[in-house]
C-alpha cells in the first residue's frame, strides 16, 4: 500500500481494520466527534460516470494508529497512536 496507513477497530463489525483516507468529523452538527477510515481490503463500486465510490467505516478514535514505517522482531508493522512513545534499540 502507497502512501500514509492507518489501522484502527470497526465499530461496525469489531474486527482490526487497515486503510487510509481517515477523517474526524461531526456528523449533522452533532457534538460527537467520529472518525471514518476506508478500509483498504473493502471492494469499491463505480458509478454510472465511473468514478470510484468507497464506503468508509466508522472507527474507534480510541484504537487509531498510523505505520511508523518500522517493523517488530517478528515481522508485524508497528502502528504508533497518539501520545505513544517508542524507542528503538539495534539488536546485533
């Protein structure tokens, strides 16, 4: 995947999801602030002037991490969230 990614859990399904284009809004003029993220494993449609329409989830803005472009010992992508600190130590 090209660009910025995100991983945060569905509040529609529960499952960890990955994907980019996240957004914080107000839906409606509410005073609850809601994040959306598109999922990037979810299939895309296209209208009749083909342009590509996702539909995006709704995520806990609690769980939201970005990819630090770094890796794990074991091979899994790290995803920092705000206020997190990581340290790196080289391990020979």
């Amino acid at each position: 995947m090209n660009g910025i990614e995100f991983k945060a859990k569905s509040l529609r399904t529960g499952e960890w999801i990955i994907g980019k284009n996240i957004a914080f809004l107000y839906p409606n003029g509410s005073d609850e602030l809601i994040c959306t993220m598109i999922n990037s494993d979810e299939p895309y449609t296209v209208d009749e002037n083909g342009y590509m329409k996702y539909k995006p989830d709704i995520v806990d803005i609690e769980t939201v991490g970005q990819y630090c472009g770094k890796r794990d010992r074991d091979g899994f992508k790290i995803y920092k969230k705000i206020g997190d600190n990581i340290k790196w130590k080289k391990i020979i």
